[in-house]
C-alpha cells in the first residue's frame, strides 16, 4: 500500500490546472453567452426581453434588416444611464433575430462621423433618381404656388377698383371702398408671404449633410400643401363676396363685367393649380426623403428592412435626456417601441389600417391635443386617421367614403354628453350613423357616454343597435364606488380596473395591465348573438349603478371630493353592481364576411387626459394606466383584421409587475436548496477525494 502524500508540487500543478480550466470555461461561457443568452426573468412584463409585439416583427422578418445607431454616444451632454438601456436594448434585439443586424456608430469620433457620412452616401447614392424626380415634381407644385400668388396680386388691383365702379348712397358714403380696400390687401399681403415659403422650400430642397445632397421632400409638400389651402380658402371667401356684390343695384354694369371676369379668373386659376399642386405631392415620398429629418440632425437610428426600405428616428426622441430633478423614462423600452415601429413600417409601407374618428362634437378633435399621443403611437403601427365630424358634416366626408371600401378600416364612433344643449339631438345623430355602418358591415368600436335619456323612458340612440350583438349597456346608470378616508367619504367616477380575462388574444394583451375608464357603464349580455368575448369586467364591492348621477356630472372636477351631497347607493331606481363586465368584442357573419365590433363603456378612455397619465414610480416615469394604450393599438389591429400584429408592445412593459410563483415552480426551486445543494457538496468532495487521492 503507498502512503506517501501528493507532494507540495503536485498540489500546486493541481490547483493552477484547476484555476485555468476555471478561466477557460468563464471565456467559453462568456463567448457562447454573447449570442446564445439566457436570463431568467420574474416579471410578467418580461423587463430582460423584447415584448410580444416586438417578438411577432422579427419573426416575420423574410430577409436580412438592420438597425444603425449613429449618435454621439461618448459626448457628455449625453445621458448615459439612458444610453446604456438603449444598447441594450439594441443587443437583447439583435439576439432574438437571425435576420436583424445592430450596429453603433459613435459619432463623437471622427472616424464615427466619418463612417456615419459614408453610409448616408451610400443610401444617397442608391436612390438618386427616385429622389431627383421626386424633387422635380416638388419645385413644380412650387411654380404652380407661385403663379397663383402673382394672378393674386393682379386680382387685388381690379378687386379695389370695383369701389369706384359703385354709386355711393345718398349721403354721398360709398360702403365699398373700405371693404374692397381691404379685401385687396388680404390678397396682397398673403401673396407677399408665399415668397417666404417659397425660400423655406428651396432650402429644404437644397439640404445637406456634409456634402451628401438629403432633400426634405416631405417637410416641403407640407407647406406647399397648407399654403395652397390657405390661398384657396381666401379666394372661395373672395369669390362668395363678389358673387352677392355683383346682385348690387348701384353697381355699374362695367363693374358686374368686371366682377364676372375676376370670378372664372380666381376659379380657372384656383383649378389649374390644385390640379398641378395635387398630382406633384400626393405620389410616393421617395426613400430617402422618408427619414431626410432624423438624418439632418446628424445623429439618427436608421432602420433598414429587408426590401431596402428605410426609417430614421432621431437620437432626441430615442433617447430623450431626462429633465434635472425629473423621473426617467424607460429609455429601452421606449426605443423598443419606436425601433420595431419603424422596422415594421419599412416591411409595408404605407398606412396598412385607416381608424376614422366619428363624434358628433362641434370641432374636429383631430386638430387639438385631446389625441396626439394616441394618434402618434398608432401612426408609427401604419394607421392613417381620419375624421367625421357629424355635427359639421352630416355627409359623410369625400374622403371617409373612399377609405371605407378599403380593406383595413375602422371606424370609432365616440358618444357624447347628452346633459348639453343639444346634447339628445346629436345622440340620435350619432346613433344614426352607428346604426348605417353596423348594417353596412364595417369593422366599428364604439365608446358610450352615460345618457339621460334612458332616465326619461326613452332609447339611447347609440346603444340601442348594439342590441343586435346581444348587448345591452345601461347607459342611464354609470358606475360610481365610493371610500372612506377617516371621517370622510369620497366619490370615485373614475376606476382604475385591472383586467383578468382569458379566452382572446385582446383580452390576454391587456390582462394585468392597469386600465382607467371615466364614468362606466356596464353592458350586459342579453343573448346569444355571433360571438363575444369580455375584455375588462368590473367587481367592486362599493361600486354600484348610479341613476342620479347628473348633478354630480356637471359638478367640476376638482369640485367633487368637497360636495355635501354626493350620490350614495340605494336609490330606488340604483342598481347593485355585483359583477359586470364594461368592455366587449364581439364579431358576427354579414354574408361571405365577417364583421367585428369592439363596445368599451367609457366614452373618454381612449383621450391622453385619461389614457396617459403619468406617475414617478421608483424614480421612473411610467403611465398608470398602460392598458388603455394597449387596448387602443391592439382592438384597432383587431378591428382591421390583422391579427398578427396583436401583442404587448415594448412600452407596456416600462412598469414591471411580478407574477406569482405557481405550486410546481416553487416546489422545484424547494427542492434545489434542499436537496440539490448537498448532492453538489458531495459531488464536489468526491472530486476532490478522487484529485488529491
């Protein structure tokens, strides 16, 4: 038997044998770990990967994208917190996709800038004659501007002089020379403006970076465009003007010749250049001119999809610096969403979905703040928004009407107020409508507004055709709930409900996430008509159905939580709430087609003043109530019938919530302390017994 122990050198070799096979197995998995990662991740929102959304873009790559960062990222104005979510953002994207390559310039450096020019070279030079023609068309809706402005300042001259083709009245006063004075000065004047946007266009057209020629085909059009409106609107008021003048007895018949002529002028003149205008800028905006904007700052995400299509987005909106003294936003969840926005609009661009606004307000809520978010958010999904102002335009508008025999349309008809003047009138307008699009098979959501009417015997309107799907929403008695804070009681019209419902792709994008309505209304479903699926119920034990609700409506906002005389449950015409369900879709046969409708009862859900308020949460910016954003993306998707494009988006994701364990996974993590760490201990001292002998 030998006993003689492993000498001192033996052990040495054996501890240094051991520390290197350490090392090399730390690089090896430090290697393999750069593309093939896994991390465990206790979130629901999954914080460590790319969301659903995202996940669905790449996989539907069919070829080789990628995305290049081109920022100065070592400058120190840069905020680098946000910067490194960002490229990490970038990796875990690269990582989920064989097709998608990922690429960070550093701009900072010269040889950053110097790559960062070549590749705008590059693109620049591939495109150059799609860009050149579109160029040319650009500058000729500009000389078709410019010749309406000169006719204009003609028109001004015979415009004034018409005052002295008119008798003046007894008094010897001739009332034409103030008004034809200054009608002619309008013109002038405003003809004189188009040489600024003139000059505007021109240096658009003529913009570089560096000496790469990237024209703003884009930013021109727009002017052009909105120039030309304007023009034509103060013509049509001119031309209105002339025609009930030229009914004047005092007017010289030298003066009703005059005003005819200057009439099939501005007319002839307004037709030419709306034809020309129109046929230059409404083509396809070349590639290049695409993302002219984000590359002219010089720092831009430049997104490639697989047929060569290109978005930018710049570094400011990416990476947004955050305010002194301000929370953060998620700064790689927000470049998720607009990065794979982008990715997704260069594999079919153009608008893919058309939502049209349907409301019975008297201005168009497109042109105010209500919905700029919302309307942003979807836009970089493909959707075009339109409006239908009904109370404006009982037609429906000539636009409208062509999107609605378009495959992808989807119309959201919102209530209204029924406690204003007018307010029933409109309701029977809007329900009008709702009833003709339901008939006509369109693809429709509808947000419902408590209603009086319902309290006086009588119908709402707009929920009255929902019956036809087997609902029927109680729009007379919006749900209130009620809390006490120590000795006083308060009044909630809003409820921030977070949704459990299975059985729906819509219902499991929003399942967990916090939703916010206003003024609830439970629908119930009353019969079995196509299918349905709940997407948001309501279960509050202190919440009920409230009849007497509109006193404490038109109470102001801030007013409310002082009112003596707040509603209280146990009316004789209130309703306990019990269990019910606030948000449907539903989807039924129309012929050879299918037809999908979407009832949420809350007519102010889907307004930013709602859906996205904002709250600091350990030292983040998130939104409180993420689920309304995610309600409107996916049941517009759902809507418009693409429903492969219906998952969580990045943004969801920037508030984490950690799930529960269920049984199985807790018993098997029991296990691995319990009995897995021993087994490794004496596996271990096996091994070391066996080396040392």
């Amino acid at each position: 038997m030998n006993n003689k122990a492993p000498s001192r050198f033996s052990r040495t070799i054996v501890t240094i044998v051991g520390l290197l096979a350490t090392v090399l197995i730390v690089i090896a998995l430090n290697v393999l770990g750069h593309r093939f990662a896994w991390r465990a991740d206790v979130t629901s929102t999954g914080s460590l990967r790319p969301s659903p959304r995202s996940m669905a873009v790449l996989e539907s790559l069919t070829g080789q994208s990628e995305i290049i960062l081109a920022a100065s990222i070592s400058a120190p104005t840069r905020d680098r917190t946000s910067m490194a979510r960002v490229l990490d953002m970038l990796d875990e994207l690269e990582r989920a996709s064989l097709n998608l390559r990922t690429t960070v310039v550093d701009t900072a450096t010269s040889a950053g800038q110097e790559q960062f020019e070549a590749l705008i070279a590059r693109l620049a030079e591939e495109r150059a004659e799609e860009t050149g023609q579109a160029v040319d068309a650009t500058r000729s809706a500009l000389t078709a501007l410019n010749e309406l402005a000169s006719q204009m300042k003609e028109w001004a001259a015979g415009i004034q002089s018409l005052s002295e083709m008119r008798e003046p009245d007894p008094g010897g006063v001739n009332p034409w020379i103030t008004p034809m004075t200054q009608q002619a000065s309008y013109l002038r004047v405003t003809s004189g403006q188009v040489a600024e946007v003139s000059t505007r266009v021109e240096q658009l057209l003529g913009q570089q970076l560096g000496e790469i020629a990237v024209p703003d085909v884009s930013q021109s059009r727009r002017l052009i465009t909105e120039t030309h409106a304007a023009l034509g609107q103060l013509i049509r008021n001119a031309v209105g003007d002339l025609n009930q003048r030229a009914q004047d007895e005092k007017l010289s018949q030298d003066g009703r010749a005059q005003i005819q002529s200057l009439i099939r002028s501005m007319s002839a003149a307004w037709d030419s250049s709306a034809l020309s205008i129109d046929a230059a800028t409404t083509g396809p905006l070349p590639v290049l001119s695409r993302v002219a904007q984000a590359l002219a700052s010089g720092e831009a995400a430049i997104v490639i999809g697989p047929s060569g299509e290109l978005g930018a987005i710049t570094i400011d909106q990416l990476v947004p610096n955050p305010t002194p003294g301000s929370a953060r936003v998620d700064a790689g969840r927000h470049a998720e969403t607009l990065l794979v926005s982008a990715l997704s609009t260069t594999m079919s661009p153009g608008p893919r979905t058309t939502a049209v606004l349907v409301h019975a307000s008297d201005m168009p809520l497109l042109e105010t703040p209500a919905l700029t978010q919302l309307i942003r958010s979807t836009e970089t999904l493909g959707v075009r928004w339109l409006e239908w102002p009904i109370a404006l335009s009982p037609e429906m508008p000539v636009e409208v009407a062509l999107a609605a025999k378009e495959p992808g349309t989807v119309f959201i008809v919102t209530g209204l107020s029924t406690t204003a003047a007018g307010g029933p009138e409109r309701a029977i307008r809007t329900g009008s409508v709702l009833q003709s699009l339901l008939d006509n098979g369109h693809a429709v959501m509808v947000n419902l507004a408590p209603s009086t009417l319902p309290g006086v015997g009588e119908a709402d309107p707009i929920a009255e055709p929902l019956k036809a799907f087997g609902l029927a929403a109680d729009t007379g008695k919006p749900v209130l709930s009620e809390n006490n804070v120590g000795n006083q009681r308060f009044v909630e019209w809003e409820q921030l409900l977070v949704p459990s419902e299975t059985g729906s792709a819509l219902a499991e994008v929003i399942s967990g996430r916090p939703v916010r309505l206003t003024w609830p209304i439970v629908i119930d479903r009353i019969e079995e008509a196509g299918e349905a699926w709940p997407l948001v119920r309501l279960d509050q034990p202190s919440a009920w159905r409230e009849s007497e609700w509109v006193g404490y409506w038109m109470t102001r906002d801030t007013d409310r939580p002082g009112i003596g005389n707040a509603p209280a449950p146990g009316g004789s015409r209130d309703a306990d709430l019990g269990e019910g369900v606030v948000a449907w879709a539903t989807k039924r046969a129309v012929g050879e087609r299918e037809q999908r409708v979407i009832v949420v009862g809350s007519h102010l859900w889907l307004f930013d003043m709602v859906a996205r308020r904002k709250s600091e949460i350990e030292g983040r910016l998130v939104e409180t109530s993420p689920g309304n954003t995610e309600l409107a993306q996916s049941a517009i998707e759902w809507l418009a019938g693409h429903d492969d494009m219906i998952a969580r988006s990045g943004d969801a994701a920037a508030l984490a919530i950690v799930q529960p364990m269920d049984p199985t996974r807790r018993r098997a993590i029991q296990w691995v302390f319990i009995g897995g760490l021993p087994v490794l201990v004496l596996i271990l001292g096996g091994f070391v017994r066996l080396v040392r002998g």
